[in-house]
C-alpha cells in the first residue's frame, strides 16, 4: 500500500496479491519486506511495483503495473517462480530463502536487487527490470542472509550486511551459534570487501550471538554506519550477560570501524531485538 | 522515522490477535502519527518492511493479508 508519511494516510493504493488453489483454499504466504514501488518507468514511463515474497515455499517475483489515472485495474507485468531445491537436495538448508529488500541501481535505471536468501545462503541477484532475467546471483557461502543494504548514492558500489549461523543447525536463529558479517559490493557482482564483526558472549557456555541489521552511508562524511544486534562482550559496558544489546558501529569505505556505541538497559538483562534493514 | 510490524498486544490494538501497523517519530524522539490496521474490516496482520517510493513523496509499505 502507499502512504502518505507526513499524516501515515493511505487515500490510495492498496492492493491485494492473491492466488486461489481452489475455491476454499489459498497457500501459505511469507514477507520480508522485498518491496519497491518505481513512479515512472525509464522506459515505458508507467507505474511499477517491484516485490517479492514466497507463496507454498517457493520465492516468487513480481512486477505489477499500477495505471496512474483510474479506470482500469493493476496488472501483473512480469512474474517469475524461483526454482525450488527439492528434497534430492542432500539438507534442508537447501531450501531455506528469505527475499528480504530490492532496490534500485542508481548507475544503470535498467536493473534492480533483490537480496535476502537463496538455496540456504546470502543472496544479491541483480535482474533486468523489463523482462525479470537474471543478471547475476552472488552466493555467501560464510553468510545465512543479507538482511540490510546501502546504496552509495550515483555510484556502482552499494554495502550489505546479515549474519552467519555457523552450524546451520535450526532455521530458527534464537539459540545457534551466528557471527555478523559485512560486505561491499559492486554492480558487476564483484566482492570489494567481506568482514566479520562478532565477539565473545559473556557467558561462556552460551553461543557467541552477534547479528547485523542496518546498514546507512552517509556521502558527506564517506562513511558506514551498522547496526548490529549483539552478545559481544567486547562492546558492553555494563551487567553484561546472555542477552541482546543493540551496537552502532561507524567505519570508513573499507570497513575499518572509527567508533562505536552501544545502547542498552544497563543493569536491566533485557534482549533488544531489531528488524530487518533497522537503519 | 517510520516504524511498522505486528501487535498482538490489546494495549495498542483492539484485541491481542495479529494487527498489523505504523508509527512515525520526528528526529527528537515525539510521536507523530501511528495507526494500526483492524484485522477484521481492514485484514491486515503484519508490516514487514517499508521503504521510500522512487520519487520521495510517498511510502509502499508491504505487508500480509
């Protein structure tokens, strides 16, 4: 839906994607929040929202033209099913994804992201807009999931960041043992940089649990800021213990922290938990 | 500052079922607006993500029926 952020009022544009298997029956649909709507195509001039979501597991990705004037209804342009590891694959893992953020590629209108997750690793794929195909797929062997990105602006390179689980042993993250991680890419899939933030919980016969889900550049200063949901000791002030506190950690363009703060409830042992792409 | 997600708390939403909604703050910290969408005549039960369309003016907010 679209909204209006001064007043949060949505006077238009609400629409419902649905499939019906049957008269009664609908599939299991899931969202990360892999959304952007493009007011004017570069090409055609028209309305399209990009999304992607999974429907019955399966990732699918839509592009849905939004008439600018009323009279006639929105209209799937382009949609594609993304291919299904099945069970001949050897783990589960396998078939874990979570499209989670598209955005745009500032240098080239033509092409767009998605991130997330993808055959059970991080993903940055980049298609082509008109026609939905795959331009290239980078695959993060040392990261579950990409669950922020920053574009800097009117250039090529663009940063993500997620987390590793590093035994792979649950989809459910709450107890395993996962490092955060960041990287700088740029739009020809080439890695510029990987790096790993992670620390030691301060119980030690707990999982080390540190997780990154913000990501910011700011272009005046040349500079990345990330926000990470941490266990770290070596962050923490105060009553450190088996729980969450949230980081921001500053670095320049080639990952090297300058500083850091941590926000959390002092002597309080609260978790504070983030969303995905926080920042 | 936009914030969205789900409630299933009956202090911010009419029953403690999924509602789905939105809250803005200004840069020091004061709320502005917040809604949140009635699962019954408005079936929307969680945001997950939001994010600026193309021309600056307007949120696309994606959430789940």
């Amino acid at each position: 839906m679209e909204i209006d952020p001064a007043t949060g009022k949505s006077n238009k544009g609400v629409y419902q994607l649905e499939y019906r298997e049957t008269s009664s029956a609908t599939p299991t649909y899931g969202t990360w929040g892999a959304l952007y709507f493009d007011k004017k195509d570069y090409f055609s001039g028209k309305q399209f929202y990009y999304t992607a979501f999974t429907m019955n597991d399966k990732i699918e990705m839509i592009r849905l033209e939004v008439p600018r004037y009323g009279g006639r209804p929105p209209r799937v342009d382009w949609n594609f099913e993304f291919y299904e590891f099945a069970a001949t694959e050897a783990a589960d893992l396998y078939r874990r994804k979570e499209p989670m953020n598209i955005h745009m590629d500032p240098l080239d209108r033509a092409y767009f992201y998605l991130t997330g997750r993808y055959h059970g690793r991080g993903s940055v794929m980049r298609f082509n807009k008109q026609n939905g195909r795959l331009k290239w797929y980078a695959k993060m062997d040392k990261m579950t999931t990409v669950r922020a990105w920053a574009q800097v602006p009117r250039q090529k390179n663009f940063y993500g960041c997620g987390d590793f689980e590093t035994g792979d042993v649950t989809a459910n993250v709450a107890s395993a043992e996962h490092t955060s991680a960041i990287f700088r890419m740029d739009n020809t899939g080439n890695m510029v940089w990987y790096s790993v933030l992670s620390g030691s919980n301060p119980v030690s016969s707990s999982a080390n649990q540190d997780r990154c889900f913000g990501l910011s550049f700011d272009s005046r200063h040349n500079e990345l800021t990330a926000l990470l949901q941490i266990k770290a000791s070596s962050l923490r002030e105060y009553s450190e213990g088996d729980f969450y506190d949230t980081a921001l950690i500053l670095m320049d363009t080639n990952g090297r922290p300058k500083k850091s703060e941590t926000i959390s409830f002092a002597s309080s042992a609260y978790d504070i938990y983030l969303p995905n792409d926080a920042l | 500052m936009i914030v969205g997600g789900n409630t299933t708390s009956s202090d911010f939403a009419p029953s403690t079922n999924s509602h789905g909604f939105l809250y803005a703050l200004d840069l020091s910290g004061n709320f502005k607006w917040g809604h949140f969408f009635y699962n019954v005549s408005f079936a929307v039960t969680d945001i997950s993500g939001c994010q600026m369309a193309s021309d600056g003016q307007t949120l696309s907010v994606l959430g789940m029926g």
